[in-house]
C-alpha cells in the first residue's frame, strides 16, 4: 500500500472518529464514535477503486449506504416516531468526503469535515440564533442577497467614463462589501440586543453606521438630560470604532502599503481610545438605553452608498489630476462630512496602485475622518440636549486636537 492512500486512510478515519463521537454524545439512531469511522473508510475505499474500475463503484457505495440507512429508518416509520434527517445527511456527506480525500483536494474535505462537526455540536446555539432572527431581520438578509448574489453578477465589469474610474461591477462590489460588513454588526447587535450593554452597543454601532448610531443617540437626550453622559460614550466608542473599520479597509484594499497608511490612522485610533477610556470611568456609573439600529442592507442604502462612492472616485481622480495633493483634501473633508467608507476605499486603491503618494493617502483620510467627527458633532447639537452636547463637544475636541498634532508633527 503507498504512503499516499495510507495517509488517506488515516485522515478518514479521524474524521469519521471526530463526528462519530459528537454523534455518540447525542444518541443518535444512526451510529456513533464506529459507524461514522466506517462510512468515512468506505467512502476512501470506494475512491481508490473507482479509480481502476471506474466511477460506478463510487455510485454503487453511495446508493448502497441510502438504501441502508432506509430499511435503518423503517421501523421507526412505521411506528410513527417522526425525526430529523440530520444524521442521515451528514452520513451521506461523510462518505462523500471519503471519497474526495481520493481523489480531490484534502485539504477541502479537512475544512468541510470541521465544518459539519461543528453544525452537528452547535445545534442548541444554532437554532436560539435562528428564534432571535425576526421578520425584518430576515427581510434584511433577503435584501443583501439581491444586493449581492442577484445584481452583482450581471453588473458589466468594464470601465467607463472620465479616467476610467466607472467599472459597475467594482463600484457595486465595494457596496456588497460595506453592506455586508454593517449587515454582520447589525445581525449581531439584534442577537444580543437583550443583553446589549453600552460598550457592545457602541461597537456594533460604529460597525454598522457611527453616523447613524450619532444620531439615534442624540435623539434619545433630545427633551431630557438623562443619559447624556452614557449617550456622549455611545458615539466616542462608535466614532472609535469607525477608524478600526477604516483600518480593515486599508488592509484590504492596500495590503502592500498597509503599513505606511495605517500608522498614522492608528495612532488617530488610539488617542481616541485613551480618551474613551476616560469618557466611560467618568460616566461608569449612569444609565441609559442603547440606540435603535436600523437595517443597513437596504436597496436605497446601496444605491445611495454606490452613488456616493462613484463621485468619489471620480472627485480623487480629477482633484488629483488637476490641483495636487491639495485637491485631494478638499475631497476628504467634503466626502468625510457624509462617510467614511468611499474615501477610504478609494484613496487606498489609488495608493495601493500607485497612483497616489501614500503620505497625501493618509492625510486625505486622516482628514475625512476629522471632518466626520465635525459632521457628527454637528447632529448632536441639532438634535440631542445641551448636556449630551457639551460632552461629545468636549470629547470630539480632544479627538481633533490628536488629529491636528498628527497631521503636523508625524513624519513625512
């Protein structure tokens, strides 16, 4: 027997034993910590005969094991004990896996296999996620399928336009990734809503929309001064929270010029987290109710955030062609009064392709996002009391004074 089939062997039969025992603990009518095990090696077995005698013996396996986990099912049928056909399938699937350890990627089947022992473990945790879900939860996860698997893939991927800076398929692409990473937060803030306390509320806030948490939270101390101090708290950690997610986007948008990008927008991060540190000892001890988050994955949002993103790029592309680096800021700060997301993903892209200094690229994001913070403070005093103003007033000040000290003393 060769080295590579007894290496074959060996991982299925880890698996089958890794899902037999979690199949074990869980009674199931199936089989259990040797069963599994054996499906696995029958499904290894089969694969490697299939590829002298042909693929009719892989056929031939898997009909093999449907009909006996039938005539397994019959008398439970007809003794009316209705159940779940989980096990059923993740036998069929084991099997499956088997085989492909013969003859497809191993590395594949590992990852699927982990995957299935975990859905088979986290059943409980699973289906208390599922009763969470409500019906404008689900409405929101149906809305980021049209977003992203219905109109993505028909969108054309060719550049149009001045600079060649119109490609529906990218523009729309950066939508679908935005709205997923707000829609993740958002999902989750709904999960743990009940149990949401005034830090996770400001996190998922900032990941959703630090804009719109801003103003759901100014609205709350809008006719009373209770709360101001922990709704000030709310938007510092959701403002916070904003330059972590401007972070992500460098890293994924400019990987290779990650570091010279995202010094200085750290260093911004982390005078922003010193003083939310101390916003949250002084108001520790006061209560107040976290704000509504609403669903991000609307087809208005998308359109909208599209929209935006492509007037962007055409704004960076033209500042830079005809006014310089100075151009450049006076995009950031009127970009950066609205969102984050579009200057930042297209700043970055242009660093990442050379197509601009990676000094101006920080600068020009470092900029939008101070303007953000003045567009924010801007809503509180519209909309929220004196008390939570006075606050975000103070705690954004400090906030643009770090800002102002980096974009003059960090080095170029």
């Amino acid at each position: 027997m060769d080295f590579e089939f007894a290496q074959q062997l060996l991982i299925s039969l880890a698996l089958g034993m890794l899902i037999g025992l979690q199949r074990e603990r869980t009674d199931s009518a199936i089989g259990g910590i040797r069963t599994y095990p054996l499906v696995t090696l029958l499904g290894t077995v089969c694969g490697k005969l299939g590829q002298t005698y042909g693929g009719w013996v892989l056929g031939a396996g898997f009909l093999g094991l449907a009909v006996m986990i039938l005539i397994g099912n019959l008398p439970r049928a007809r003794r009316g004990e209705g159940s779940g056909i989980t096990s059923e399938v993740a036998v069929l699937l084991l099997y499956a896996l088997g085989a492909l350890l013969v003859t497809g990627s191993m590395f594949a089947v590992v990852v699927v296999g982990g995957v299935v022992a975990l859905l088979l473990h986290w059943k409980d945790p699973l289906h208390r996620f599922a009763g969470a879900i409500g019906d404008t939860d689900m409405r929101a996860m149906m809305q980021f399928v049209l977003i992203s698997m219905v109109i993505l893939p028909i969108l054309p991927r060719k550049d149009f336009g001045p600079y060649d800076v119109f490609n529906p398929f990218e523009i729309w692409l950066m939508v679908v990734l935005i709205v997923g990473m707000s829609l993740a937060a958002y999902v989750a803030y709904k999960v743990f809503s009940s149990r949401t306390g005034v830090i996770l509320s400001g996190l998922l806030g900032g990941m959703i929309s630090s804009t719109a948490t801003t103003v759901s939270a100014a609205r709350q101390t809008h006719k009373s001064t209770h709360g101001a101090g922990l709704g000030a708290l709310i938007v510092m950690i959701a403002s916070a929270v904003s330059f972590a997610r401007v972070l992500a986007e460098i890293g994924i948008f400019a990987s290779g010029k990650f570091t010279s990008l995202a010094m200085p927008i750290g260093a911004m991060l982390g005078a922003m987290v010193v003083i939310t540190a101390g916003s949250f000892f002084l108001t520790r001890r006061e209560d107040s109710q976290p704000p509504e988050q609403k669903n991000p994955a609307q087809l208005k949002t998308a359109l909208i955030f599209a929209g935006l993103y492509a007037a962007i790029k055409y704004a960076t592309a033209a500042a830079k062609d005809h006014f310089g680096s100075s151009g450049m800021y006076v995009v950031g700060v009127i970009s950066g009064l609205t969102d984050m997301d579009a200057i930042t993903i297209s700043t970055s892209r242009m660093v990442a392709g050379d197509q601009l200094d990676a000094v101006v690229g920080w600068r020009t994001i470092l900029i939008a996002g101070m303007a953000n913070l003045a567009f924010k403070g801007g809503a509180v005093a519209m909309l929220g009391s004196r008390a939570m103003f006075f606050r975000v007033a103070m705690l954004f000040g400090l906030s643009l004074a770090a800002g102002g000290l980096i974009l003059w003393l960090w080095p170029a």
